[in-house]
C-alpha cells in the first residue's frame, strides 16, 4: 500500500485535489469532524497520514511514508533526503525579512551587525545573512514572531509573507525576499528507485494536474 503524508491546515485541500486527479481519494481527510491521523482510500489502494507540515519531510525521508506534500519553505528550512518531483504551484508566499515600518531600515544589509533577529526558520534566515556576510543573533521563536520587533526583542524577523495583511496589522512592513515558497510533491529517494512503475504513475498524473491548475489560474 503507497502512503502518502499530508500536511494539515492550508495545503490540505488542495493536496487532496491533486491526488484525486491521479485516482486517490484522500476526501475523507477534509471532513472536519474526522479525527483519524491515518486515512485508508476507499479502494485500499493508498493511505493518507495527516501530519503537521514540518513533519512531512521526515515521515517521508524515513521511509513511513513513499510520497509527500510539504511546503518549500519546510524543505529549505530542514535540509532532509528527499527526492523534489513536483511543484504543485500553490501554497504561494515569500519568505521574507521585516521590521518596523518607523524603523527606518530599506534593506537587510541596513540592520546593524549582531542584531537580534526572531523566526521560525532559523536555517534559513542564517544562511541568508551569512551570504550578506551581516552576522546577527537568532531568536527562534515558535509563532507570532511579529512581536519581536514589536516588543523590542529583536529588530527583525524573518518569516512568511503571503498578503502582508499580518504585518501592516502589527506595524511591520517587508524589506526583502529570501525566496518563493509553493507546496512541493516530494518522495522517499530509495522507493522512488525501486518503484515498480506504481508511484511514477503518481506522480506523473499529479503533475499534469497540476500543469492543468497552472494552466487554468
């Protein structure tokens, strides 16, 4: 039986869309009284695990689960073995730098050095300002990291940005872009090799979907 991990939450709805589309019916997981973390299809051809969206990269690296769908941004942040097969194309945000928007600060090579910076994605806010050669220190922070800035822990965060409604609601404003973040399909590297031709035909008919969605948006 393939299993598949999804992420609760935002990508949800649309990670079941997509797999309908290759004949798995992951329905059942949007029916919002269901408390199940493992969901079989009803043709017992496949499995769902609901997992958070951090962990789906692990699941999937260790081999519980063949297939995945998790953010980009989860998979820049945990550097886990996975095998990338399919941008999905939605999920879109940014990862993005913010302060302030009576700080001043234009850009993130403004910040003075050994600046406090809070964020969930430490990795990744790391290897950002090393490649601006701007040494900080690194808060994590596990959410509502706007109130870094806001209480005087930090002058910056790092963090997503999808509207920016959050920001502007807490007096914050984006100053620059790490990266794009979408939802990515992403598979075990070991079954992907030794797939009888099962998880390929997966896959494939996931990403004509979701050429089709990209197509049609």
């Amino acid at each position: 039986m393939i299993t598949v991990a999804l992420a609760k939450g935002a990508l949800l709805k649309d990670s079941a869309a997509r797999f309908a589309a290759a004949g798995l019916d992951f329905s059942a997981a949007l029916d919002k009284d269901n408390r199940q973390l493992m969901l079989p299809t009803p043709c017992g051809r496949a499995r769902a695990l609901l997992v958070r969206n951090g962990d789906v990269p692990t699941y999937v690296a260790y081999g519980q689960a063949q297939l995945g769908v998790v953010g980009y941004d989860v998979l820049r942040e945990h550097q886990l073995p996975v095998a990338q097969l399919v941008d999905l194309g939605f999920g879109g945000c940014r990862m993005a730098v913010a302060v302030k928007a009576s700080s001043g600060y234009e850009r993130a090579a403004d910040l003075p050095p050994h600046c406090r910076v809070a964020s969930k994605f430490t990795h990744c806010a790391r290897e950002y300002f090393d490649g601006l050669d701007l040494p900080v220190e690194l808060v994590h922070l596990n959410g509502s990291v706007e109130l870094g800035p806001i209480t005087g822990m930090s002058e910056a965060i790092v963090d997503l940005v999808a509207t920016g409604r959050t920001l502007r609601d807490n007096g914050l404003v984006a100053i620059e872009d790490l990266f794009h973040t979408t939802a990515r399909l992403v598979g075990h590297p070991l079954s992907m090799r030794l797939d009888d031709g099962s998880l390929n035909a997966i896959v494939e008919a996931v990403r004509t979907a979701s050429a089709a969605a990209g197509a049609a948006g």
